[in-house]
C-alpha cells in the first residue's frame, strides 16, 4: 500500500512541515489505547501542538524496562490520528517497523539517539525508506560524537528523503548531575552550521529528565533559533510507564509554551539592521585585536622556545603555568569574566604556545 492513502484531508504535511515554531508532543510511550487517545484528545484540545509523537518500540538502555507495546500500538494510532486530525509520528529502528508503521498511515519519523550510533541500523533505516516521501526527524546521537549524526543525515538524504529534521536531545556523560543528557549546545551550534537549511528541533525532555528545568532548557533553544520543540507529555506523567520524571500533563505544555518568548533571526528594520552592524563592526575590530596579540604571544613563545632549546631547559614549567592561571583568575572578577571560561581559553592557547615551542625546539 502506498504511504499517504485514506489520509484526512485536513492533514497536510508539508504545512505542518513549514509550520514555525512546530511544536511536537505526546507520550514518551504508547502504553494503553486510553491513554495514547485521552493524551492526544487533550493535546490537540490545547490547539497548539502540531504532531502526536508517541514511541511504541522503545530502545531501553538496561532490561528490565517497558519496552514499548510495538505493532500493537499502530490500531491505536490510526485512530487517533483520524479522531484528532493531528499528524502522528512514531520512531523507527529498523526496515520491518517502517513498513508496518507506513500500513498504518504514521506521517512522520524519528531516528533515535541509540539507532544514530549504529551505521548499519541507520543504512537498513535508509534502504527501507526509499522512495517514500515522509519526514524524518533525526536525534543526535548518545555519545557527543557528531560524525556519527553526520553520517545519518547524509545517509538518509542519499536515500531520496528531502523533509530531514534534526533533533537536539543532549548526550550522555557519565556522572553527570544537572541534566539526564548534557545539551553540549557547542556541538548543536557546530551542527546547525554544517546543516543550516535543516529544521532544529529542541528535546528538553530527555535533555533534562525532570520537569523543573524544561523551559529554561527551550528557551536557551528558542535563542539559538531553533526551528520547534518536541516535549513528552502525558494525562498522568506520574504514572507513565517509561520516562514518567519527565513528562508534563498536557495543560503544563499550554503553560510552558505560553511563558517561552519566540524570537526571530530576522532582522527586519533598517535602523535594526544598522545597530547592530554598528555592534558588529566594534566586535570585528576587537578579533582583529585579539588576533594580532595571539599573533605576538606565539611569536615570544618561539623565541623562549630557542632560548630553553640553547639551555637545555623543557618546554613545560608546571610553576610557571600555575602561576599564569592563578595571576589571571584573580582578574577575572573584577572584569566581569568567569574564571571557568578564562582558564579553558588559557588552555588552549597554552597548548598552541607549546606546539610553537616545540617546532623551534625540534626544528618542525
Ligand atoms: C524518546 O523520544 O522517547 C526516546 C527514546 O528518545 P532518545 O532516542 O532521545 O533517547
Ligand atoms: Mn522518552
């Protein structure tokens, strides 16, 4: 059966597709007929979601846990789709859930963060999406390797599909505290260069793992212009069988959608448009400035580095480095910089100060 046959007239995808900000919500899981339905019931009532999600194979990391109620769910689905006129969106991980999901007339995919790690489940995901023409939403992947994201992306477009999405869903580090996935957001900002004319899609839930900080976690995404959010919700979060800590009732997504200020990249004034070019340029001049000074600090490192090379002396003094970071953290304060980002910048330009060290001392 072709994908898109008994389709309501009144889902049109490529509307929703250029729909901005487009808003996606619904369960982490499917888990009853009930409650899939009496959550996208809910949802659609609010009028300002977009497109059910809803997982039905669920790739837990340890056993033991609710692993999704698959094919099952897709009746479900359907029904819910043709009683709410929403588009419905499931993820996918492997050839046999496409094509059972495309039977059953789902309008949208997402990859997952543990099928983006795996080129082989991400090349059988392609081959089986050939010739279909259906977004696709891909989740960064686990790890915060962006090669791996890369490579999905360029997968799936060479297997014909031009509605790609990406989705920013953090990434595990171990032990870490404040978030159940590091945002990382230098690696989403490096992406979203790479990929400019691809929809960036916000996933506080699985960013935060808790309630309390979705939306100021949207609302750093919303500044960073990004294109939508995709936020699980749920009729009783508490009780959800899978992600429950995270999982907002549906009224709790209206409050929190209602609080994010939307802004745009658009600069659409000419007086805007020549502010802040005024800023810009005083910037340019200030990298102009920096660069030359790093330009002058490599240039002394080299000659230091000839003069430990003539007396034998190394490269590294651990007291002169110490004493470096230590006389720059106590001016930090006082010029409104944070010591974190002043000794992760010293960092670097620390380590290029040794590579030009060594070039003298090695004759590179
Ligand atoms: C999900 O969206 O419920 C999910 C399993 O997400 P992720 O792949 O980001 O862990
Ligand atoms: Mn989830």
């Amino acid at each position: 059966m072709m994908q898109g046959e008994n389709k309501l007239a009144t889902i049109h995808i490529d509307q929703t597709w250029n729909k901005r900000p487009l808003i996606i919500s619904g369960p982490c899981s499917a888990e009853t007929e009930m409650q899939l339905t009496g959550t996208a019931m809910q949802l659609m009532a609010t009028g300002k979601v977009d497109v059910l999600r809803a997982g039905l194979w669920k790739p837990r990391t340890r056993p033991g846990n609710f692993e999704g109620v698959g094919a099952a769910g897709l009746p479900w689905l359907q029904q819910v789709r043709r009683l709410t006129g929403l588009p419905v969106m499931v993820e996918v991980a492997t050839a046999a859930q496409v094509e059972a999901a495309l039977k059953h007339d789902v309008d949208m995919f997402w990859i997952g963060a543990r099928t983006t790690v795996n080129p082989f489940s991400i090349q059988e995901l392609a081959d089986a999406l050939k010739g279909i023409h259906i977004p696709v939403f891909i989740k960064n992947p686990i790890n915060p390797d962006l090669e791996l994201w890369i490579g999905a992306v360029e997968r799936i477009a060479a297997a014909g599909i031009e509605k790609i999405a990406l989705i920013h869903r953090g990434f595990s580090s171990y032990g870490n505290k404040k978030f159940r996935n590091a945002p990382m957001w230098h690696l989403a900002i490096e992406m979203k260069r790479l990929f400019n004319s691809l929809p960036f899609i916000i996933d506080p839930s699985h960013i935060c793992g808790n309630r309390t900080m979705l939306r100021e976690v949207t609302q750093h995404a919303v500044d960073l212009h990004y294109e939508g959010v995709m936020i699980e919700s749920h009729t009783d979060p508490d009780n959800a069988w899978s992600d429950a800590a995270q999982q907002i009732k549906p009224s709790s997504l209206v409050a929190l959608l209602n609080k994010i200020i939307w802004r745009t990249e658009a600069i659409t004034s000419e007086e805007l448009h020549e502010r802040l070019n005024q800023f810009r340029n005083e910037i340019n001049k200030l990298d102009d400035k920096v660069l030359e000074l790093l330009a002058e600090r490599m240039r002394i490192a080299e000659e230091i580095g000839k003069y430990k090379k003539d007396h034998d002396i190394t490269i590294l003094q651990t007291n002169r480095w110490n004493e470096i970071l230590e006389r720059l953290s106590q001016q930090c304060s006082m010029l409104g910089l944070s010591e974190n980002f002043i000794k992760q910048y010293f960092e670097v330009i620390h380590l290029e100060s040794i590579k030009h060290q060594d070039m003298v001392m090695n004759k590179k």
